[in-house]
C-alpha cells in the first residue's frame, strides 16, 4: 500500500544497482511520473527485460492505493496491478532469468 502526498513529476519509489553487473545502471525500479507507474528490470549485463509504464494516471494524491508488480520468467511476462486490477502487461522473451545483483544499491 501506498500513499503519496503529490504524484507531479518523477517519484522513485525502488531501485537497485548491483555490484558485480557488467554496468553500473539501474536494474530494478518503480517508479512514479505525473500519476503513471513504472515497472522496469536490466539484467545484470545490461539488457531490458522488460520495461511497462501504465496508459494513464494510477495514483492519486492523498488516497492509498494497492501496487502490485510481477515478473513471470516461464511467460516472460511483467504486469501492473493497481487495488487488484491489471493495468498493463508486456510479453518479452520467455525464460530469461532476473538479476540476483542487488549488493552496491538498494
């Protein structure tokens, strides 16, 4: 559950950068930008994953909000769930495994 007091601009909300990547780039992150919700992923030498941003506004200020974000490594698929209900989805190349690098940053 989340609940912010603005959602204008870029709000980031989780991030990672791992230590023994070949690159010193975010991995992981969530994030927030004028109400629409970021799900992102960079593997450890540096492909996108995946990288889904909702069609609209999610996020209202001063309202708790459910977020939930999933990865599917069999399907290769990244959801957006909002208070229960799909937002977005994105299909990318099955089977490719998340980055486990998370010790320089979280």
């Amino acid at each position: 559950m989340i609940k912010l007091l603005q959602v204008n601009g870029l709000l980031h909300l989780f991030e990672t950068i791992g230590g023994h990547s070949k690159h010193q780039e975010l991995q992981y992150r969530l994030e927030v930008q004028d109400g629409k919700l970021t799900w992102f992923h960079r593997n450890s030498l540096g492909n996108t994953l995946f990288s889904v941003v909702t069609d609209s506004p999610v996020l209202i200020p001063n309202i708790w909000t459910h977020i939930l974000v999933t990865y599917t490594v069999v399907t290769g698929t990244a959801q957006i769930f909002i208070n229960g209900e799909l937002k977005k989805e994105d299909v990318k190349d099955a089977g490719v495994p998340l980055s486990t690098d998370w010790d320089q940053y979280t």
